[in-house]
C-alpha cells in the first residue's frame, strides 16, 4: 500500500452532508463526495492486510486495495479503471449500496473500517467530472440479437456487457423510463436520477436500443397493464430474437391482511414513492398520495420503509412512526462472532435522522377509520419464542394514522411475465436457475435466461450488477461457443 501506516494515523471521515432541517425542504442528493485530499487520507487507511476481505465482501468482487492505493497516488484515472472492471454502475453503488465490503474490512475488527464506499463515490464522481467516460463500442457485429426484459440495474449492466462485444441488444422497459427500481422505487435524494440518464446516453452510443412502454407477456391485469402503452408476447420475442434474458424484479410485495386494509390511506410503499419520483422528474401525477400534514405510519423497518420516512418528511408530515414486528437489532454487533460477514445490528439512516419514532416487535392487528378512510391503527407488542411470535398480553395501544405505508418487502416478480414463458419457478415464485456450470442463469425454457431479482428474489443493487455481468457471459457462450467476458 501507498501509506503503511496510514490505518494508525487517520481517524475514518464520514461524506459531508446538507442538515437534516435544510435538506427535508428538497427533493435532491445532500452528500458530497471528497474532496482530492480527503479522498487520499481516507484511502490511506487501506491496511496492507496480506488477505483483503473486502473483495469477497463485495458481491462484484471490486479490487478495493488496488483502487485505494491508487487514490492515495493520486492516479485517478486509473483507479477509475480498476473500479469499472468489476462495476458498470460505481455511481449507483457509491450513493446506495449498503457496503458489506466495509463490513468484512480487515480494519474493521478493532477499529472503523476503511470508507470504501466514500472513495468509490469520490472515483466515479471524479470520472464524470473529466468526462473520463466514454462509449466503449465495440469493433464488429456478431449478428446476434438478444433481448432483455426489464432496465433495472440487471438488465442495465447485462446489456452493456453484451453491446460491448458485438451483440444487437434490445431492453424492454414496462415503465416510461429506464431505471426500474433505481428510477422509481428509490428516492431522489438518495439518487438523483441524472445518473441513470447519462448511463443510458453511452448505452445507447454503445449500441443498446431501450423500448420503454412495453409490457413483456400475455393477460395481464388492467392495473398493471395501465402503466405500459403496448405489449409484446414471450412468442413474439423467442421468434424474433437469439436469446432472451428475464432481468425484471421482485415487484410483488407483501400484503398486510389485517381487518380495515381496505380504507382509503393504506397504501404499498411502491405505490408511494414512485409518485414523488414521477413529481421530481416534471410529470404531472393525479390525485398523488402526500404526506402533507398527516400522521402516517409506515409498517416495514427495511430500506424500501426509511424511503418512505425521507419522502413523507419532505411533504411536510405531521409525524412519522416506523413499525418493525422483529425485535430491536443491538446497537453494537458482536464483531469476534460476525466477521467478516454481515451482522445483525441497529442501523439508523439518514431518513431517521430526520425525524421518525421508531419501535420494535409490534405487531399490527387492525386499522380504524370513518367515512371509508383510516384514521388509527391498532396495535400489539410481540415477543418471539423458539422463532414464534406471540402477543404480550395487555399490550395492545393505538395509534393516530392518516396515511399507512406498507413496506414489508416484496414476495416474488411480476408472475404474468414467468407463466408467459413458461419457466420452471422455484418455490418462493422465482425462476428457477443455477448461477454455476454449464447451465449458469439458464431456465427451463430454450435460450431463456434470467438474472437479479427476478431469479434470486428482493435484494440489493450490486447483487443485480453482478448476476447481469455473470448471465451475460453465460448468454455470450451460449450464443458464441466462448466469451471473453470478466464475470
């Protein structure tokens, strides 16, 4: 390493960010990358360890040590490079991704763990800044079309890996913008969508064409079918193209069936919180659900709940309460006993610091209201026996809601588009496919593929980045016989 000693002599920095009583005013990103002398002390502290965990850590096994190295040397352009051989997307990952890379830091045993994820923002904010990036087109044609369904992070990072050796891609996109849930599940402020758009700008120099409106599959329900302005049948595309990647994700989430779940005010987090993103991006949306003076509640204690948090403080809330059923997390978690891997521990997000009462192990029983529209939710404490929850007796209490956010995760993709292809699922309602051998990302279904959500189920933006980079090796392959793809 550059710095030897630097772990011994630099104390971590966190990003600098806008107040929580300023930044709850908009709707945009509030932390700053480094600048160029924080950004070599903090990669400084990258310890010469001998084994670098944080590569495993890290689901698309980005080559931490080496970019910290060159960002202490001040080689920048470099460590961009090192960066983008593991990660399409650092931009996405740098602002939301959770970091267990940090979490298996070597550092981390007995002090703060390297700020990974600080320096890899500072990298490809950098990048942009020189316009050091550029289309990679690639040199010749294969005459092989492939087609993906679904422009999230999977589909996205799929397809530029495929467009870069040659390959005449097509994205189908249900929405009216590329992104899926990096455009319309996470907020602006944790995302500022400028992002997703000039990443599309060098696809599309790439090579990549993106259909959006386009629903891919047959007899859907008109509430879904609403968001797209046309579709297309699994047949039409395994006519029309040489292979087909399913990349669309977890979309279908948990219900809460509790007697009053049909008022007026009780609503998906995923019908809230695109509605802003919409707002954000100067689309004119009717009768939008807004937090605006009200008592809201939001069930779910995950990230897709801290987003409603953010956005129901941004309309003015008149206050927010967040329920999780599971017990409190410890506040410090047992490092000796987790390490290297991802602990159980409370973790407060910058939503929360904005204003939220937080509780634990409550479970919700019914929700009340008048005239057809919640008003209080009734509630319980629980507690957890041999990994069954039973309720505290005389604990239960009521709460003042106007608006109730379910945000209790998602259960399973989309199943119009899986039963259109007729692909094997597995028993949590994914499509069934292996991500090692010969068979790697493929379904049931001849040249039929699947990667991100749609095959693993919910989970997290680098996880999608890395089964699209591995699937298209996998579709390259099929298609070609070999491919010199990284994974």
């Amino acid at each position: 390493m550059g710095k030897v000693t630097g772990f011994m002599e630099y104390a971590r920095l966190q990003e600098a960010a806008e107040a929580p009583a300023t930044r709850v005013k908009h709707h945009k990103e509030f932390l700053l990358h480094l600048d160029d002398a924080a950004a070599k002390t903090q990669a400084a502290r990258c310890m010469d360890c001998g084994i670098p965990f944080c590569n495993n850590g890290c689901p698309v096994n980005n080559i931490i040590p080496d970019w910290n190295d060159l960002v202490y040397r001040g080689n920048y352009q470099e460590a961009l490079d090192t960066l983008h051989s593991t990660n399409n997307f650092p931009e996405f990952t740098g602002r939301i991704c959770p970091a267990p890379c940090e979490t298996a830091c070597t550092l981390g045993i007995n002090s703060d763990a390297v700020g990974i994820k600080s320096i890899e923002h500072f990298i490809i904010d950098k990048g942009w800044e020189n316009a050091w990036i550029k289309p990679q087109i690639a040199s010749s044609s294969t005459g092989k079309k492939i087609a993906i369904v679904g422009s999230g992070p999977a589909g996205m990072a799929a397809a530029q890996q495929l467009a870069r050796v040659g390959h005449a891609v097509t994205v189908f996109e249900k929405n009216d913008r590329v992104g899926g849930l990096l455009r319309y599940g996470i907020p602006d402020f944790k995302l500022e969508k400028l992002h997703i758009d000039r990443r599309v700008e060098q696809m599309q120099a790439e090579g990549v064409v993106f259909k959006t409106g386009v629903l891919v599959g047959d007899d859907f329900p008109q509430n879904i079918t609403n968001w797209s302005q046309e579709t297309i049948s699994a047949a039409q595309l395994q006519e029309q193209f040489d292979a087909i990647i399913m990349a669309g994700g977890a979309e279908q989430p948990r219900d809460l069936p509790v007697p009053g779940r049909e008022l007026k005010g009780v609503h998906f987090a995923m019908d809230f919180l695109p509605q802003q993103n919409k707002v954000n991006a100067g689309d004119k949306v009717k009768e939008q659900i807004k937090a605006t003076g009200k008592h809201v509640v939001v069930i779910g204690g995950g990230d897709t709940g801290s987003d409603c948090v953010g956005t129901s403080n941004r309309h003015g809330a008149a206050s927010v309460s967040q329920f999780e059923v599971m017990p409190m997390p410890p506040e410090q978690e047992n490092i000796p006993l987790v390490w290297p891997y991802w602990p159980l521990k409370l973790r407060t997000s910058s939503s929360h610091e904005e204003g939220c009462q937080r509780d634990w192990s409550v479970a919700t029983k019914r929700l009340e209201g008048r005239n057809g529209k919640v008003e209080k939710l009734i509630a319980a404490r629980v507690e957890w026996r041999d990994g069954k929850m039973q309720e505290v007796a005389d604990s239960e209490f009521e709460i003042k809601a106007d608006l109730v956010l379910l945000a209790m995760g998602f259960v399973s993709p989309v199943q119009q588009t899986l039963t259109s292809f007729g692909v094997e699922q597995d028993a949590r309602g994914n499509v069934r496919a292996t991500t090692e051998g010969v068979k790697a990302y493929v379904s049931s279904v001849n040249k039929v593929f699947t990667a991100g959500d749609m095959r693993r189920g919910q989970s997290l933006v680098v996880w999608a980045i890395r089964e699209g980079r591995q699937c298209a090796q996998a579709v390259d392959k099929f298609l070609m016989g070999s491919s010199l793809l990284p994974l």
